[in-house]
C-alpha cells in the first residue's frame, strides 16, 4: 500500500515538471500553431538564467524567477518579432526556423559558458522533506506541484479573463475579422509568444536544482512537453493538465518496471497511434477544420 | 505551325532544364581527373552519397510537400541491407559454425538468425536494400495518407518511427551489433570489380549512382503522376474533388523517396566501410532536411549540392574543435535566414538572379533593336 502511494506521489511530482514545460509549448502550439522546437532551449536558458544569478549575483532560486521569467520572455520577444512573423502562412517553415534557432542558442551557451555541467543550489527553506500521507517526500516538490498548478490557473485566468487574453482567442477564431475590429494582431502574437517563452524559462530554473544544467538539456524537455500537448490535445488547457499527470504517472510506473527501450517504444508507438486517429488529442471536444 | 514551334519549345525548356543535372552530373565524374588523391576521393564520394540521400528527401518534401523527418530511416535500412551480405562474406576469423558474424559469436548466438539467411546472396541483399525502405515507406504512407493526416502531424510520426526503430537496433545486439553497428565488412564485388572504399571504381559507382538518382528523380517530376503529385502539394483537397486517389500518389512518392534513400544508404556503407545505429539517427535525419533547405527543395540538382556543399564545408572544418562549434553556430544562423527569405534555398536565388540576367539582356538587346530601327529610319 504505501509502495502504492509512494508511486504515485512520485507520478505527481513527475507529471508536475511535465506540466511546467509543456504549459508554455501548449499556449504557443495551440493559439499560434507554431510547433515550437527552440522550446527546450528556452527550458535551457531558464536554467542558466538561475544559474548566473545565483553564481554571479548571489541571488536565491525564489528571488531570481521573476527576473528569469522576464529575461527569457524577452527572448521569446525578439525570436517572434524577428523570425517567426515572418513566416505567418508557412506553418511548416516555423519548425525549421525555430529549430535554427535552437540549435543557435545551444551553440551560443556552449561558447559562451562551456559545455560542462552546472549545478544549481536548492532554496534553504524548501530543502528539508515533510510527510504527505506518511510517506517522506522532499518539501521542493511539493513546492514544483503548487507552482505548476498556480501557473496553470494564472494562464487559464489570462487567456479567459483578461482582454489580451480575449483578443488572443479572437484571432485564433478568425484573425482578419479581429483586426478589423481593431485588434492588433502582431502584437498580440508576440506578447503569446514570449509568455509561452517566460513559461519554459520559469520551468527551466525551477527544475534545475533537481538536474544538472548543459547546453543540450533542452532536448528532452521538448519530447516530453510535446507529447504532453499531443495527448492533451491542442488548444485545450486543461487537456494539458490531464496529459502531464497521466504521462507523469505513466512514466513512474514504467521506470518502477524498468526496461527503458521497451517503455520509449511502447511510448513513441501510442503517440504514432494516437495523432493517426485522434489528431484532436484525447480530450478535446470540439474539432475546428 | 503553331504546334510544331510550341513542341520545339517544350524540347527546348526541357533541355534547359535537364542541362543543370548534366553539368553538375559531368563535374562528379571528372573530379578524379583533377584530385588525385584516395583519401580526399573517398571524403567526396562519401558527401556525394548524403547528397543522393538530400534528392530523396527533396522529392518527397519539395515536390511532395511531405516533410518527412524520417528520411534517415530508409537510409538505415539500405545500409544495414549491404553491411549484413558483406558481414557474412568476410573471412571469419573469430566466427563459430557456418561464418557466424563475430558479434553474434560475443553474445552467445548459435545458429545465424533466420533473417540473415538469404543475406548470404548479394544480389538479394541489393534488392532488399531498395524494395524493404520501399515497402516500409509504403506501409507507413498507406498507415498515414489513407487517414489524411497531414502537414506537422507527418513530421512527427515519421521522425517517431525513424526513433523506435532506431531504439530497436540498438537494443537487439546479438541480432544487430546493437550499439557498435555492424564493423569489419569485405569489399563489394559486383560483375569481378571489387569496390574497395579508397578506390577509383566505388568513386565511380557512387558517380553513376548520382546520375542514375537525378534522372530518374527528374523522370518523375515530369510525368503525370509526379505533376499530380506537385498539384497535390499545392492544393490537396482540390485534386481531390477532381476525383484523383490523393493518398495513392502520396504512398508512391513517399516509397520512391524511401528507395533512393535506401541505395545511398547501400552506397554509404560501401564508402564508410560500416553500418551504424546513428546512420539512422535523429541528427543526421534533421541534418538531411537543413542541407535539402539550403540547396533549394524544389531544386533536385539544387538540393544535391546542398548536400555536397554544407557537408563538405562541415568535414573540412571539423579539423579543430573550436572551429566545428562556431561552425554550428554559423550554421543555425544561414539556416534560419535561408528558411526565412530564400524558402526556395539557393537553387531559388540561381535561378531568379538567371531570369534577371536573361531580361536586362532581352531589354539591352530591345533597345539596341529599337535604337537600330530608329537610325533605319531617319535614313
């Protein structure tokens, strides 16, 4: 029994990090349709962003993140504005380009910082561990599961009640007819879009005292955030919460069970399986052509 | 009359056209002539052979409009196809009964495996290299393009099927040398020439096999079934209304693509004189799409030059470490400004910088004509 539950605090924890990557690549996916591929770069900068404010500034994990989330939102800023509004009717073009563009920030940190890992401390106050239903669990991610879901209703109040977020779902229903009525469009999209980028930063510093930081630790984060949005399905937030839980759980199951290859092909298959007859992902209702 | 002049044009324009493939076809095969060096020869043909592997990719992606982040995957399967016929033709030196591959013999394996069998034939080995990526194209095309799925969500089930096989191979090593490939091949011998990788005839082999790929990639693009293919590209549902199996020409280009990917990765094996899991990996997969990019996707001749042209430059660098790392960096950066104002890659610049050249000319000549005309006339 406590195995049991011990299991699935540990899926938890897990599809919480799931949640905080794949929150950003969601909201850009579903409301731009770009499939953004520099998004574990993004996860990466975060990283590092925590990383020189601690080593060179001497600043906290929770004192940097406001700060993080802005350096990196700015990126996301300039990557719209300069790069991907140029590709607005050439949806494949934007993998590439965003591709490009990580690959550049990748290279741009090795060079810069070397490609050796890096290693973030744990804020004092989270460091110690508490009980959760008898079992020991470390209180930073009880504090990872908080935050995700805290960001996950930030992001859901954003897009449904406030005006940016009423123009954003005015141009995904019809972009022509919501600039005629004044909205700006371009402005919209690049505001998106660096809050999808300050996201994956936020998740970035958040999760990297847990993991080593280097230049490639991007990668994976925007598989499993991908699968995340697949599942979820796109455009659909909370679709997005139930996929990082069911995959978190899925995950620490199968890691419980131990053959790697045989759970990333079993993985890689259902996702093949899943867009060939349910493109919409699982728990979307509505279908737009 | 009309009909004559207008036949003599479309040979004309087909000229035209063919002449870029027997330029760039004709500099391949001189090569030898100016570098007289194995070493440096088998560097050229081994870039020669991505740049095959970069027309397949150009077919299916260009003319096609399938973005198949796959590709590597048929390239993999042709190039384990060949290692396994010219593993089981080498002198067995550490093998147990019957020539058993030597990493069979480490892992305990003691009868070879039922599907290695046939490969003790070269000429099955050479067909199967080319019919099985086929066949698999086809079967994942036929899984795909018949439920209409399209755009990104071909992109991400080609590249996750390229990954499962990939895990697959590295997993079953007693079957497939796993990690390490397949290592310590004999030489080709096809008709009593023996193709060792540093010589002139694998050189030459993998020239023809050039020649052989852009004709019969550029026989496609003009036949009625590669026009219907670019109509699908650029309009799908409306060939369809038109009542034409969409799905069909589909599944063909996605296997044609998938064959010719299929004899490079043969090639490849027979220059690099081994097969590798990472001939299928995601990097050289991506790298693929990058040089089909830079080259010019609707350009075959284009996207093979591409090939030759960025992997050759990152060869020639890859000397020093800290050269390769700008490199990269260089690399994302024309990448990303290739994508965004030259979608049509540098084939796209060629040929609109040769159309304005064609028209100053045709205006200079107009007003050396009018200028002619006038001077008759105040005469």
């Amino acid at each position: 029994m406590d195995q049991l539950i011990e299991q699935i605090v540990t899926g938890l924890s897990i599809g919480s990090i799931l949640l905080l990557v794949a929150l950003g690549l969601s909201i850009i996916y579903g409301s731009m349709g770009i499939i953004n591929l520099a998004h574990g770069e993004f996860v990466m900068l975060g990283a590092y962003a925590a990383w020189v404010f601690h080593t060179y500034l001497g600043l906290g994990l929770l004192a940097s993140l406001v700060p993080i989330f802005l350096v990196v939102a700015t990126f996301g800023w300039v990557i719209e504005r300069y790069v991907l509004s140029l590709l607005n009717n050439r949806p494949l073009d934007t993998i590439l380009a965003t591709w490009g563009v990580g690959i550049m920030l990748q290279q741009a940190v090795r060079l810069m910082v070397g490609s050796e890992l890096r290693y973030v401390q744990l804020p004092p106050a989270l460091a110690d561990s508490m009980n959760v239903f008898g079992i020991p669990i470390s209180s930073y991610r009880v504090f990872l599961f908080v935050v995700s879901i805290a960001l996950f209703g930030a992001t859901w109040v954003l897009m449904n009640r406030t005006t940016v977020g009423m123009k954003l779902r005015a141009i995904i229903q019809d972009r022509s007819v919501a600039a005629s009525f004044g909205i700006n469009a371009k402005r919209v999209y690049a505001l998106t879009f660096a809050y999808g980028a300050g996201l994956a930063g936020l998740a970035g510093a958040l999760v990297s005292p847990l993991k080593s930081v280097s230049p490639d630790m991007g990668t994976g984060y925007v598989v499993d955030a991908f699968m995340v949005v697949v599942l979820g399905g796109v455009q659909s937030l909370a679709g997005t919460v139930a996929s990082a839980f069911i995959l978190g759980e899925l995950s620490g199951g199968i890691a419980f069970l131990q053959n790697d290859t045989v759970a990333k092909t079993i993985v890689l298959l259902a996702i093949v399986v899943l867009i060939r007859f349910r493109p919409e992902g699982l728990f979307t209702a509505r279908v737009r052509a | 009359m009309p009909s004559n002049a207008s036949n003599s044009s479309g040979l004309q324009r087909l000229i035209a056209q063919l002449a870029p493939l027997l330029i760039v076809s004709a500099l391949v095969f001189a090569l030898p002539v100016l570098l007289n060096n194995d070493f440096l020869l088998n560097k050229v043909a081994r870039y020669l052979v991505l740049g095959i592997l970069t027309i397949s990719l150009g077919l299916s992606w260009g003319f096609g409009g399938i973005l198949n982040l796959g590709q590597a995957m048929s390239f993999g399967l042709g190039s384990y196809a060949m290692a396994m016929a010219l593993k089981l033709k080498t002198v067995p030196v550490h093998t147990g009964a019957s020539g058993l591959p030597d990493f069979m013999v480490w892992n305990n394996v003691q009868h070879l495996p039922w599907f290695w069998e046939p490969f003790r034939s070269l000429s099955f080995a050479i067909a199967a290299g080319l019919i099985v990526p086929a066949l698999v194209a086809a079967a994942l095309g036929w899984f795909m393009f018949r439920g209409r799925v399209t755009g990104v969500y071909v992109s991400i089930i080609t590249l996750a099927t390229m990954v499962v096989i990939n895990l697959v191979i590295i997993d079953q090593q007693s079957y497939t040398g796993g990690f390490n490939g397949i290592t310590d091949l004999a030489q080709l011998e096809l008709f009593g020439v023996a193709f060792d990788a540093y010589g002139r005839a694998t050189y030459y082999l993998v020239a023809g096999c050039v020649l052989l790929s852009l004709l019969v990639a550029f026989a496609f693009t003009k036949s009625r079934a590669g026009l219907i293919v670019q109509a699908i590209r650029d309009h799908e549902s409306r060939v369809r209304y038109f009542g034409y199996d969409v799905a069909l020409y589909q599944i063909f280009v996605f296997a044609l693509s998938a064959a010719i990917a299929g004899l490079a990765g043969m090639l490849y094996t027979v220059v690099m004189e081994f097969a590798s899991p990472t001939f299928l990996g995601v990097q050289l997969s991506l790298s693929v799409v990058v040089w089909c990019a830079v080259g010019g996707r609707q350009s075959l001749v284009g996207a093979f030059l591409g090939a030759v042209l960025v992997a050759g430059m990152q060869g020639a660098l890859s000397e020093s470490a800290a050269f390769l790392e700008t490199w990269t960096l260089v690399m994302g950066a024309l990448f990303v400004l290739v994508v965004l104002f030259l979608p049509k890659g540098l084939a796209g610049l060629a040929q609109s910088t040769w159309r304005w050249v064609a028209q100053r000319r045709q205006a200079a000549g107009g007003a050396v004509a009018r200028g002619v005309s006038q001077t008759e006339g105040s005469t």
